[in-house]
C-alpha cells in the first residue's frame, strides 16, 4: 500500500495518464481458478464511463479493457492479471494556460512543487481517468468474494439529500445519478443540469455497502477494516471525507444512543442496530459494512479564480475543457470498486492468518 | 502499514494488551544524530495519561517510558527505537461477567469471531490503552519533522461544539478537555460530569492542524497524504469519521464556494482560503494542514444492554471497571501523535524520491 | 518485494507469459526529471533478447520496448512507468506433452500442485522471458544511479573457468558468451556447440560488480544490500547459488587470511583486498560490491528422463521446442539488471533515512 | 521486509544492541490458538547461547526470553508476541580503542559512513547478539509448521568437510559443533583449539534441510522460496554465500547429470534425486528443501591489521574482547531458526491465495 499499489495480499498497481497512449493494473495476488474474462469485468466499466448522460463529462472514451496476462483457458492462474485501457479521446487542444498556470483547488501546484515539473495535459496522473484501473481491479476483486454483495448509491448532490423513506435499491440504475430515490433524483436533473449551464459544479455524498462479509474480517491494528476503507476512499479523486456507520453523528450521540444490542440469531447473531457500520474494533461483525463519501464539487469552473503562473505570477483561471458539473455521481463504480478492493484483500488477509 | 506496523519509511510496530506486563513500540527507519531521551517522549505521555481529572478513567498508570534500542549518548542511531510502558495498575478484579459474554459496541464479539478466543481482560488488544505506544512512537516523529508544528484540540463533545470566534491556542492546556474555547469548556464540565453521574458517555469531534508542513509531501496514488492520514485516524480506538479540510461540508458546497483562490507571495504561493485542508491530489500544498476525528461515545455504559454469551444465549451487560466519560478527549494526544507519524513518514517518502 | 513486485522504494512490478500477447513491468517510485525514452531500454533488451546466436535459444523475438505512462516530454515524472514488450514469436506448436506431463526439472509439477493448474505454454510465468520485464527496469534503474558503473560477465560453462590473468573488459561484448577471456571464449564455442547438438545442456557461473558505489548505502538488518542482492539473484531463473565477494571460499580461509586492511585514501579510505565484496555489516563500504552468481543447466535436453503425467502415471518426457544449451549466458544482462536495480531502491532508501 | 522486519504473513521485527538493557523481537501475524510459553522457546536460544563451550565466545548470557505480549492462558491470540531477552554481562571494558578506529572486516567504517556516528561497544546493532532475537522468533514459527521438522548442521570448518558417508543426526547434538560426523568433529576440536589459542578464527559452512515441506509453497516471482531463504541466510551475520540443492556444483554439471526424474508414489510423485534442493521455479516440490550457507572466519583476531581512525589516520588493530573462534558453530539455530520462519511466512502466504 505504498505509491500507486493498494493492497497486502490481493494488491494493484495502476499507471497511466489523461492523456497517455494507455492505463491500466496489475492485479496480483489473485487466487488461481477463478472464472475471469474481458466481459466480467467491462460492465464495471461501463457504468463509470464518461460521456453517457449531460450530467458528466463529454469525453468520449469507449473503455474497452483487454486481459494481457493472468489467465489462461479462462480462468485466472494465479499469476498477475495485467488489465489495459487504452485512451481514445484526447482531445488535441491547446492547454499553454495550464501548462503556464495552476488550476486552483487541482493539484497543479501541488505537482509542480514535488516533482518540479508535470504532465499538465488533463491533469496528467492526478485525473480522474485513473479510477478506470481501479474499477477494472475491483472487478475482479469480486471474483474473490462472491459470498459479498457490494452496492453504492448517491445519497446527496449539493446538499439535497435523499430521503431514506424512498430507499429503493432498483431506482439506482434507472436514473443518471445512482440515485435510490425517484423523487430526488428528479430534484437532481434540474438541480445539476442548472450547475452543468451556469459552468458551476456540485458536491456529492457517495453510499456504499457490503452484504455478506462474515464476522472476522479484518487485521488489527494498523490493517483494521475500517482503517483500510477510510484509505481507499480517502485516495479517490476528490474525495474529502469518509464515515463507517454513524460516522460524525455517533460523536454527539451517546453510548446508549449509540449501542448495537445483540440477540441470539438462528446462524449468528442478530443485531437490533448497526450505528457501528458492521465493523467493531477494526473487524467485520458480520452485520452490513456500510461507509458514507465525501466528494468535494470539482473545481474545474467557468468563474474564473485568481491563480499564479508558474513563474509566481498573478493571473486567472477558469477551465475550459469539459468536466464533470457532479464528479461524486461517477465515484460511485470507483467506491464500490475500493469496497469490493479491500474486501477481498481483507478476506485473504484473513485466511492467512486464521485458515 | 500492515497488521501492527504502520509507516513505510518512518515504521512503527506496537505490541501489548491492556492486562499484559507491559506495552510498547518499536520505531524503525529513524534518521540518525537526533538528540532523545525518555524526557522528550514523556510530557506527550503525560498528556495521554488516564486518571489526570474526574472526567477520564480513574485507573492510575504512570506510563514511565524506557528507551531500550536505538539511541547511544543522547542520539538516535539509525537503528530500530525499543520503548517499553509497564503496566502497573491492572486492577485484579473478576472478568468473569466480560469473559462469557459480549460487552456490545466493543471488539469483543469480532475477536471471537476472528480468533476463536481472546484476550478478555480490559479488551486485551482492543484497549485504547495501546495508544499510549503510538503517543510515544509519535513523540519521535516530531523529532523528525521540527519544521512541523502539530496542534490538536477537542471541538465538540456530545453535539456540544465550540465557537471558532472563541478559539485561543492558549486555552487548550487551561482545561481537562483540550479545548480551545473557555466558554465551550465551562459547558462541557457540566455535560461530562453529568454523563460520568449517570454512567452514560458522549461522542466527540478532534481537530488537528500541522503548519509548517512544505509542499510537496505526498506520495500519489495509494500513499496520498489525506489517504494516510484517514487511515491513521480511522485507526484509531472508537474513530468513526475523518475530515480533511471542509469535509462532508464540501459535498454539500460549489465549486466557487469551495475555491481556493492562489496569489504571488513572498516565498510561496499565497492562499486566500483553506477548504482543502492543506492537501491537493494527495500533496500538501504549503497551508496548514487540517484533518476533523468523530470519536463515538464508548460503548462502556452502566445502563444494561441486551447481548449474547459466547455460547449463543441471550443475556444483558453493564459495564463495570473504570472507563472514559468521553473517550475523545484523551484522543487529542493520540491523533496529534498520529498526525506527527504520517508527516515524518511522508517526509522520508518524499526525500527518497525526490531528494 | 513480496509476489511479482520488487523493491522498497524504487519498486517494479512484472506481468506476463510466455505465450500470452505481451508482457511488462510498471516501475514506481522513480525520481523526476531523468531523461528517458526507449532508446535508452532497448540496448539492454537487445543484449538479452534470444535468438542472437547459434549458443542461444532460436525463438526470434524483437523485444521492442514501449513506454506507456510515466514519462512526459523525454523526461520522467515521478509517476508510475508502464513498459510493454509484445510477444511476437509464440509458435503454434502442440503442447499436448506438456500439458498432460511434467518436465522434470521445471516449475511444472509445483505449479500445478500450487494452483491446480497452469499455463503450460512455454512454461508460462515460469519461463525466462520474464526476466525481460526485469531488463527493461533495470535500465530504468541505471538512470537512477549515475555515479555506479554496473559490468556482468560469464566466468564458467560447465565448470570450465575463465583464467582471471586473463581477464579483459573489453572482451566481453566480442564474443556470444559475454566473455572476458579471450582463450576461455575459444574454448566455450566448441564446449557449447556440443552441448546444443547432443540436445543437452550446461551450467554456468556470471559474475557481477558494481563500481562507483558510495559507501553507506545499504539498510540494515533485513534489507542489508547482501541480503537484497541474494534475493535479487536466487529469484533468477535456474539460479540455485550466490555468492558475495570471496563466498564460500571465504568459509574455508582463516579470519587473517580473509582481512580488509585499510589504509588512509585521497577522498576515501583506501582498502588492500576485497574479500568482502564491497559490503560489510550489510552496508557498501566503497569498495566495488561483487556477487557470483550459478545458473544451473536448463532441464530442458533432448534425453528423455523418467516423469509422471498429470493423473500420476509414469511416463518420459524429453524437450522439443527451442531452447538455450545455457541459460547462464543470456543470464548476464538478467544479473547486471538486478544489481541496478538493488542498488538504485537502496540509494533512495539510504536518502530517506540518512538525508 | 525491510529495515528491521522479516517476512510478509508472519512477520518479525527485531531490536537491541550488544551493549544496551536488552533486545528482543515482535512477532506479527502468528495464527491464533497455538499453545506457546517461554519453555518452547528458551532450548533453541540455550543451543544459540555463547560461553557453553571453550569454541565459543566466553561471554556469559542467560537468554533468558520473557514473553510480553500476545499469549493468553498458554496460548497465541494473534496479536503481536513481544519476546524480551536482557543483556546481563556486558563487560564494562575499556571501547576506546574501537570508538576512535575502524576495527577491519567489521562494520563500523559501514555504519560512520552510513549514519555518521555508531554504538561501538561490541558492534552495536551490528553485532551478532542480534540473533538471539531471530531464534527466539523462529521458535514461534516452528509452532506454525508442526508439519515441518527443520535440522541444521556444520558440514566443514575452516575447509575441513565432513563425510557425507558418516553423516548421522544424532551425532550432532553431540558434540560442541553440530557436527554430525563423529570423526569430523574429533578433527574440529584440535582445528578450532589451535585457532582460538593462536587468536585466529575459522571459516564454517552450515546446511540446514526441511522436510515435510508439502508440495506449492513459495510465491512467485519475487517472493519465492528460494529467493526468500537466500534473503534470510544472506542476511545472517558474517554469512557470505548461499546454495540451494546442488548450488554453485550445478553450475559446472549438465542437463542430464542434474535432473531430477520422477515416478508415481504412495501419496505423492516420487522423486529419484533431489539437485535442486526441493524448490522448482521458486515453489517447493515436496522433496527436503535444502540449503548451504558459507560464514566467513570472524574478522576478530589478535593478529594486528592496518586501518583508520575515524579522523582518517593509520593505525592498527587487534581485536581484544571475546569472541568466537568460528561465529559459523553458532550459525546453525540461527540458520535453523531462518528456515523456519521462511517456512511459516510461505505456508500462510500460500493459505491466503490459494486458500
């Protein structure tokens, strides 16, 4: 879990820029045997792809992944699975205002003052494009759990919240925001379609969770289930805040507000709340694994922000190009990915260790 | 950054339970020719210490560090850093009640699951008292890091939140809840005593902030600086949430509302806002850095709580012992600790690579 | 350094088989701002690639490295490097025997008996056209490391040595053997014609030093550079022995028989012998650092050898398809790849502690 | 497995000096539920133990190990096993001359070049008192591989060999030197008198062989087993060389002389010899894994030998202290202990991916 790999027994090593030839992984640590072809993987793909609604981006990238090693007769061998995505759509444009500018809120500067220098077309390594090779690896990450059932959802856009009344889990893939709740999700196509117009852009609340996962899952102390997801999540694009369970709401409840009593259960126990998010003492409980995401509103903006030049100059910038006015409503295949990516670590971690 | 040990460069590993003989840490990949001695870790300990006031547990531990390795006439060595806290006050009493049974909201039911038994004597490796090994761990981290400086403090307990207008440095040490705020602190002694009365408890929110942190460090992807600092603080004992900079506030926000406008300044970039938190693309950018920790209340309640025994049969638990009202407050030592550890770590990360 | 990645902090990642479409590596960690193109990999991938001469395999591949991420206007970014290299001359032939039986002396019968099963294409991830992901890194790593001049070499065929009085740098790319005995290479074209045209095959002994090395480089106690070259070169291909400096002549001498005498130096000490290979404690100690490395012969011989089939009855299996009388000779720019690439993952390493 | 730790599953971390309060070792990732107590762990650290024997360094050291953490009611929770062993006779003599010069052969001109300063009495972290840590780790791992039985022996002292004729285990606890020729050993004693009365020093080669390794352990490609045991033993102090099967003799054989054939067994493939030292293509074929490891004579001797002051001046040294005429003797827990801990970090590392 160091530089560009995540993972300790089933890990990925991503690579690739905006606007390179290509990107991909290496999924490694992969159990042998498993059922593995481009098409497993493509759907995954092909729910995060650009370009598919008014509310993303229009870069127009097809997203094909090809399999260049690893399997063979379809089935994976346990040897490393290199998955590749070739870009299609880069733009030729002119970017000299990026290349002499930092775009605020991106990590232009940031770049530019670790590595003295960067790939400024389409935010190079820092683009968003690279969450392409974690839903790839998530993928198959799912392979190795096939007892887990991930699910994410868009809980708010903007501050507009869905309303857990409405929760339907089918609404999610009817609608262009992964939203569970028809009538928010009716709110939202004015609500995003006004900020696409205006060149504004909207923060997100990304959901996810994971059914299934048995009681035990986890690696005390500093691989703890729930230290891992804060990591994954934390890592993706824009990302600015994580919650397991109750999250900053258990802070201003109390213990007794917050308790998760037990009863005996006919397999396992039954649990009468889950304020804890499934995870106790960095460990599955064997109850929903649920972790809430905050995506920040990007900040690729027709208003044009005071920025410098990289000669330290006053300038401005606003960006051109064409960006998401929403990135959390695309973080949902890449949450559910960095889900289904720790579980699956989590679950050989657990092997090795308990049999 | 697996099972025990966390860093990668700047590595520590900590062993120990609540009940044992001792706990403890071994740091390793220090920088050699830093001057150390007990007396440089010992005021963080003090700090972290339980049975300071009325409104933290009562058991009295000195928690004495000894350095054991890694240092000869006064100076780091290069070499791995032994440090050993005794245990002294584990209270003989009978675990008879926590043995069969499961406290709910504690590790105790995970553990089972995981392990097959467990250590059941005050949590055994699930106490927070094993913080105590990473106050001391981070203590030599700051040694590493002195153009850092880390400040952390308590800014809400029980939904109770301090006023910002009111926020003095100088007060944080004044009060028994590191809090920035005299009159929010005038509050809380009523609202936890209240809770300690009642054997209840309440959630709070820590902040940290680090200034003097470059920019630059950072190491992209799955090494990002926010991403390592929310796996370090969702580590933490009873953590359920972390924040970078707005934090879910951004989700709800614009992209011009969540700018973070840049102007020439005398040696860096001048920032006319901080929403960001210090961190873009997973690199500081030079503004303090800023990440907000959701402490759930404890667990450890005196009000009964339905709960199985570990053969499957319903029953109910209070919890005895001596515990935390608001186990938050004692955390002000440990994310600062926590915060220290990740710097130094990028730090080394980024002169590896970038030298 | 754990399954198919390699390294602490400049760290490599390979992927491919045999006979699969392509194969690679993604090398992380690497410092900005170093001029990089393919130009300067393909020369290294060309003094390892088959079919050279008559002394190596015939299977005609071109290995044309491409680079696919990392790199930005010829220079390096600090962002992962993806290199490819297409598999061109997979030939169509019948593994039936392969596939039903295992060679003995290959990876066969323990992968299988690891995985289930296997690609038994040419030997799959086993066969040795892996170590041209290494090669490709290893150039990369050469960047990394300016001040070190890396010289491999083969020392013994089939137990037939080289006369060290006889040894001359220059010879060594003058002849198919990468050897630095003029007389020795005479001697080995005939040794070797003979093993290829009786179908059977020969060990070998490649040397390597590294001069240039500053002392202190090297992390103890288990990523020591001895320690780390060890493992370097055992996890070459048909290696099964390594040696540092004097080796296992070291074990038959006496303590005044195998010193270092230093004396006072110009910029360094000076040091009358090397029987240390250049690394004591673990650390360089600026003396040329020398390891000796043993290929075995390849199992792959025209005789048959006694074998069992994959449901457990005896059969004989001898090899068809193309291979290398001696593997040890196209193992010498494998050694010089990995020594670079050791060296170039502990001067960074060295970086980040020592500054 | 870097710095100070060992292994990816089953973990080790060492600390401590030759000269300090104690040093010791964390065990990280042992499987629960094993019955583990100091009197399984203390007979490996008494066949370790200096001053047994006039061959050996008269130091006196007890070694008695303290377990501190993760054992519970006789047996391993999981969590980390903090081993503890004080240093009792650390001889308050006179270091001055080692403090101002470089004691040849040794580290010290290693460590003041790496990290500026160093500990010098008795070598600090460098010295070979380290070890103690790693046998009392292996014994732990030895709990994980019941299945295992792992048997080291010296097979030549300063080139005296032993005759594979008159090998017989039991013979080598029988004697000071883990000498399992009974008429090897009454040669070693006269060898090893003279050398110690002389104050010279031998060089020894140690093997060690596992058996009931099952068929599939290891992990490809960097990870592999036999990749893994030259790590480890190369990282042993004073050790200079490794084999695995025929090693370096492989080198000067050919492809018919170092097969290994195979026919159908009882249970499982038979095998009709074993050149290659139970491991194919990294992973471990169910035949004894076999390993030679080269120590070179201990570069303590009375004899003066040319070097520097830490000023850069000449001078000479002699080394007066005590120490082991052949520190190879003392090798073989250390060199048993590695094996097994390889072992225990494969087996679980397999269970993870291969379940």
């Amino acid at each position: 879990m160091s530089f560009n790999t995540f993972g300790h027994m089933f890990r990925f090593t991503t690579w690739g820029e905006s606007h390179g030839p290509a990107l991909g992984t290496v999924v490694d640590g992969c159990p042998p045997g498993l059922a593995l072809n481009e098409g497993l993987i493509q759907p995954f793909l092909d729910a995060r792809r650009p370009g598919q609604s008014r509310f993303t981006t229009q870069r127009q990238e097809p997203d094909q992944v090809k399999i260049l090693s690893g399997v063979f007769e379809g089935r994976t061998t346990g040897t490393p699975i290199s998955l590749m995505i070739e870009n299609v759509d880069q733009r030729s444009k002119d970017y000299g205002d990026v290349a002499k500018a930092y775009r605020p809120g991106h990590a232009d500067y940031a770049y530019d003052a670790k590595y003295g220098f960067r790939d400024y077309r389409g935010g190079g390594r820092s683009s968003a494009r690279e969450t392409a090779a974690r839903v790839a690896a998530g993928a198959v990450a799912r392979l190795v759990i096939p007892e887990v059932s991930v699910l994410g959802w868009v809980s708010a856009i903007g501050g507009d919240a869905i309303d857990p009344a409405n929760f339907d889990a089918a609404e999610i893939t009817r609608n262009p925001f992964f939203c569970p709740d028809a009538k928010a999700a009716a709110r939202w196509e004015a609500l995003v379609d006004n900020a696409r117009k205006a060149g504004s852009s909207l923060g997100a609340v990304v959901e996810c969770t994971a059914t299934g996962v048995p009681a035990g899952w986890g690696a005390p102390l500093y691989a703890k289930l729930d230290a891992e997801l804060a990591h994954a999540m934390m890592g993706i694009n824009a990302v600015k805040g994580v919650e397991i369970g109750d999250g900053f709401a258990a802070a201003a409840n109390t213990g007794e507000g917050n308790a998760d009593p037990m009863r005996p259960g006919a397999k396992a126990p039954e649990f009468l709340a889950n304020h804890a998010g499934g995870i106790a003492g960095g460990i599955s409980t064997g109850q929903p694994v649920h972790v809430r995401v905050a995506f920040k509103p990007t900040s690729s903006i027709l208003t044009p922000v005071p920025t410098i030049t990289r000669e330290g100059e006053a300038t401005e910038l606003f960006t051109k190009g064409r960006h998401d006015p929403c990135v959390g409503i695309r973080g949902v295949p890449v949450v559910e990915a960095m889900m289904a990516l720790v579980l699956a670590d989590q679950k050989l971690m657990h092997r090795a260790q308990c049999g």
